[in-house]
C-alpha cells in the first residue's frame, strides 16, 4: 500500500509514451494473480485503445478494470457500507428525473417556487414538465460533483450562496428533493468519503482499504472535477495514484495568457512583467483552457491537502522529430514559442478543404485517405481516426461513399462510432419508428416505409418484392391518411371515410372475395378485385399488419401510468417487431430499457399519467444509455 501521500505523475505530449510508461508499470504486478489492476479512463474510445495498446505490448490484456471517475468514487462509496449504497442509488440520474417530476407537479404549493409555474402551466405541462426535470436532473448533477460546497451550504439552508437574482427557488427545490430521496448526494458522500479516508480508523473504513489495489493508474485525464480530484488525493495516503496526463507543453503553463490579454494589460498602463502575465502559444492558450484549469485546480488541491507530487519516468515530453508544417507547430507548442512557418509545396501535412457541403466533403475525405493508403507513408486504414461535430448526421453520408465491395481498388475499411443506437441496431430503429407513429395521422407512406424495414417485415412475412404490390394495391385502392372516419376526425378534419385505411382495406377485400369487373358497388363500395388466387395470403398480411399499427396509433395516443405504458410498450415490440437469432440482443436490450424506465418511475413513487411524447423521449434516452461501445478501433478507419 501506498502511504507517502504522493501522486506519482507521467505528463508527455505524446500519449503512446504514456501507454509505454503504463505497461512498464503493469508488468511488474503487485498483487496476487487473481486480482485485477484498476485504470480510471475518461470515455470508451480511449478504454478501447487503451486494451488494444496494452494487448500489443503485453500480447494480452487481462485482470484489467477500465473504470470512469463517477464509477471510481461509487465503488469507493459502495466499499463503505450498503448503507451508503444505497443511499447513492437514490440519487441515480433516471430516479432522480422521476423524482423532480413530482416536484414540479407541487409547485403551486410553495410560493418560492412560483418562477416555475407560469412555464408549466397550459396545454403541454406534462412535455413541459418532463423537459424541465431531465435538464435540471443535469443541472443538479453537476453542481453536487462541480459546487458541492454550494450544494452544502444548501442542505444547512444557507440559501444566499453562489444563488442570482431570480434562482432563490433552486435551494428550496433542491431540499425538497433531499427530503424525498436522502441526503445520499455526490457532494454529501464526498464528504463522508474524504473523512473516512482521511481517519482511516473506522472498521469499516479499514475493510474499505484493505479491498483497494496496491495501486490506480489515471489514463489520459485532461479534464476532471475537483471533487474526483480531491478522492484521487485522499486515497494516495492509502493506496498508490499513478495519473498518466497528456500535457501539449513543458512545464507548467496553466497560467499562460494569450497575446490579447497581454495587450490589454498593456493599455490600461500596467506592465505584464510586474504582474507575471506570461505569454503563451496562441492554440495552447485558446484550445488547452480546459485541460490547463484541470491543471490549476490539481496543483491547488494537492497543495492544500498537503499531498506532493512526484515524476517517476522523469521529462517525457519529446520533439515531433519530423520537419514538417505540423510537426514545427507541435514543437512550437512543446517549447512555448509562437512563430510563423513557410511549408513546402509537397508539405501535406495540414491540409484544408474547402467543400461546398457535407457530401463533398465526404467525398474528399475518401479521395485523399486513398491518396495516402496507396502513397509511400505505408500508412494502415487502423492507424486513421476522423472526428465529426455531428456523427449521427455524418453517418449516413460516410456509409453512402465508404461502402465498397472489398475487391474494389477504392475499398477502405471503415467503422463508426459513437452513434445513436438506432442508426446501429435496425430493431431500435423499427421500434422507435412505431412509437412515432403514436397520435399520428397514419399516412400511407409512414406505414409502407415501417414495413419496408426489416424487422417488422420479418414479423408479418412480407418481403421487399411484395412490399411492392401492396403499395400498387394500396395506392390504387385510394388509401391516402387516417384510420378511419372518426380517425380524421380526431385530427380536425371531415369525418370522410374515404381514402381511409378502412376504406381501402375493405375495397380489397371485396374485390378479392366478390370480384365484380369495377362494375357494381357493395355497400356503397366499389370492390378492387385486382388480388386474386395465393395473393390472399399477402392481403391477410397486410391486414395484420394495419390492425396491430392501429391500435398503436389510436389506442396509445391517451396518457397512462408508467406502469400501464410498461405492459403496452412490450406487447407492440412483440406484436411489430421480430429479430432473427444473431440480433435477439437488441429485443433484450429494448426490453430492459422498457422496464429500467418503468423501475425508476416506481422507485421514485412517480405514478401519474403520462404522455405518448414523454415516453417516446425517455426511451429513447434510456436506449441511448444503454447502448454499448461499438465501432471503436476495429481494423479499418474509425469515425468518431
């Protein structure tokens, strides 16, 4: 165990050495071969490659625990007693946005609350209220991991603190939640934890100790909350803290100004020097503010805590060693010196191209990626990383220009990641489209397109070329919107039964069962008797399909207990939605976000109606939570 109340540091410009410096200190295990080696990593792009850089190196990857900072201090918490556990488990994200539901739906009842209520008020409370409780669940999260002192001062009902003009209903919400769900927030556990930590005398706190490694290594940390700060330097007094930090520059240069401030001084009389205004690399000042700040609050917290810091490996930063465009800037930024450099015509090392849209721009991408795979840097497709703004909109065009056979001379290997699941999984996809159908107007080409995909299709046995002659069918028999005539009705409009879904269901069905030659009318009906022989099989389909998607549209367009919407959501998965054997996966995963949903709204004692929009949003959000790491690092070129 640790106890010299040290952070050990690694700070390179270059991550792979910091990898290197990782596995060196992975080889030499500290503990027995069972246990496992904890490594507090940011996202999954750089868990993943991580594994990969240590599997290289090591030839296997094993008895390794990639952790996040939030999952690091619940483990930590949960160490302390079930208690603390599951005073945590209370404050979970989704429990917690269930929980502010039902004290919005109360605000009438505190006059400090009244901001709130003209919002609420009308038509659309419940969408409103629901938008309100997922954004402030987000706001209150962050200011337990990011103001916790505020949200201590809160809890003993100083409610001047850090509070504006016009946010004096922020505390007084926030200790209504605290009477609700216990006071087992972030920013209390803190507390507790770091006390615990710091005594270190308390059985359970022994227990709590002994369980930890011999040793956490922090992974490509650039950005981190004071409060995971401040537990990473509580448990160096116990255990040791390995932090393997990227830093772009030598030294430290979180207190290094832009060349403006510098001038700014400079016009209000003052000089720089006289007040240590240092000034740096313009891109290190202007892009490594978050990372510097990181930096900032590290050595402050360390400093108060008392706790050193030390650097092992010694200066890892090293030069680009190449002379190019972009090497001479990354060695700019390494050395802290600012200056302007001629690159040669040949030089493509910065390149940028100005497209007149996302197509083309994609379109460029794969021409230059395929200049340098078939050039002489012998470049591999895994070796390329292209970040997008926006993935889910780039995804689609990336797919359109990169999809190739493999024999194709411009075939490039490709993966995307960080993508929403239904872009990813075609049974998400199907089912969230059913869920927008709710409360709609049923138009033909909404339906034909759900059935065109491939899980409903699979559900009702209908294929593409005969998804073809239902729609001639369909179009033909003068089906345009709406159920039927008190469908059209509900939306405002004439209760006309023509140009229904009934009304062209029934033409098909008479002309199927009394052709008459388009010459005479049954029931005021004019039969379609183009569907004949084993086309019945295909109509009785369609018929089902049409029925099921019915009920969907009207019959969940009322608002319903989470518990009701909990039954009927799984009943339309089943009864639209059908997965072959290699995607199962996928229907389990909607499963459980379906009754993840509905456990937090009853953990939470939320049991009012709720709307069809409302619960389109909260599933998808849960399957955006639940969605797995894919496409990250799988042999070709991965878009992130």
């Amino acid at each position: 165990m640790g106890g010299d109340r040290v952070i050990r540091l690694y700070r390179s410009n270059r991550t792979e050495l910091l990898a290197d410096q990782l596995a060196q200190l992975l080889a030499a295990p500290v503990a027995g071969p069972l246990d496992a080696e904890w490594v507090v990593v940011q996202g999954r792009g750089m868990a993943v490659w991580l594994a990969m850089q240590l599997a290289r190196r090591h030839g296997v990857c094993a008895g390794l625990e990639l952790v996040y900072p939030a999952n690091l201090v619940r483990r930590l918490v949960e160490g302390l007693g079930t208690d603390r556990a599951e005073r945590a488990q209370a404050w979970d994200g989704e429990r917690l946005t269930w929980s502010l539901m039902s004290a919005l739906g109360a605000v009438d009842d505190d006059a400090a609350l009244a901001p709130l209520s003209g919002y609420l008020a009308g038509d659309e409370a419940c969408r409103r209220r629901y938008a309100l409780a997922t954004r402030l669940a987000d706001l209150l999260d962050h200011y337990t991991v990011y103001r916790s002192e505020m949200i201590r001062a809160w809890d003993r009902g100083e409610d001047e603190v850090a509070v504006r003009h016009g946010e004096a209903w922020q505390p007084v919400l926030w200790r209504r939640l605290v009477a609700t769900l216990g006071d087992g927030h972030a920013a209390a556990l803190e507390q507790e934890l770091l006390s615990a930590l710091a005594s270190g005398t308390d059985r359970v706190v022994e227990g709590l100790v002994t369980r930890l490694p011999p040793r956490i290594a922090v992974f490509g940390l650039v950005s981190l909350p004071p409060m995971y700060l401040r537990v990473l330097a509580a448990l160096s007094h116990h255990t040791e803290v390995h932090w393997f930090m990227p830093s772009p520059a030598v030294g430290y240069w979180a207190d290094l100004v832009s060349k403006r401030t510098v001038a700014r001084v400079r016009v209000r009389g003052a000089a720089p020097e006289s007040i240590h205004l240092e000034e740096g690399h313009p891109l290190l000042v202007s892009c490594g503010r978050l990372a510097a700040d990181t930096l900032d609050v590290m050595t402050q917290e360390l400093e108060v805590m008392g706790i050193g810091e030390r650097e092992p490996a010694g200066d890892l930063h090293r030069p680009s060693g190449v002379d190019s465009v972009l090497g001479r800037l990354q060695d700019d930024i390494l050395e802290g010196r600012a200056g302007a450099h001629a690159g040669r015509p040949s030089d493509r090392s910065i390149t940028i191209h100005a497209c007149h849209g996302p197509m083309r721009e994609v379109e460029v991408l794969h021409d230059q990626l395929l200049a340098r795979l078939h050039g002489d840097d012998a470049i591999r497709p895994d070796e390329i990383v292209v970040m997008m703004a926006d993935v889910d909109a780039y995804a689609p065009l990336v797919e359109a220009v990169f999809t190739r056979e493999r024999d194709d001379d411009r075939f490039i290997p490709f993966s995307i990641a960080d993508r929403a699941p239904r872009q990813d999984s075609p049974v998400v996809d199907a089912f969230q489209r059913v869920l927008a159908l709710i409360g709609g107007r049923a138009k033909l080409s909404e339906l034909l397109d759900l059935l065109a995909l491939d899980p409903v299709g699979r559900r009702f046995g209908v294929t593409p070329s005969a998804l073809d002659r239902l729609r001639e069918w369909l179009g033909a028999s003068g089906v345009r919107w709406g159920i039927d005539a008190a469908h059209r009705a509900d939306h405002d409009q004439p209760p006309v039964h023509e140009n229904t879904w009934r009304f062209g269901l029934e033409r098909l069905l008479l002309g199927y069962a009394m052709p008459t030659g388009g010459r005479a009318l049954f029931a005021d009906r004019l039969p379609y008797d183009e569907v004949e022989g084993q086309d019945a099989v295909l109509l009785g389909r369609a018929v089902a399909f049409a029925e099921r998607t019915f009920a969907v549209v009207r019959d969940l367009a009322a608002p319903r207990p989470v518990a009701a919407w909990r039954t009927d959501l799984l009943r339309v998965l089943d009864d639209l939605v059908a997965a072959p054997p290699e995607q199962a996966w996928q229907m389990q995963e909607i499963r459980e976000a379906i009754a993840g949903m509905a456990d937090a709204a009853a953990s939470a004692g939320f049991d009012e109606p709720v709307g069809a929009e409302v619960i389109r949003r909260l599933v998808d959000r849960y399957l955006d939570d639940r969605g797995p790491a894919r496409g990250f690092l799988r042999g070709g070129v991965t878009f992130c």
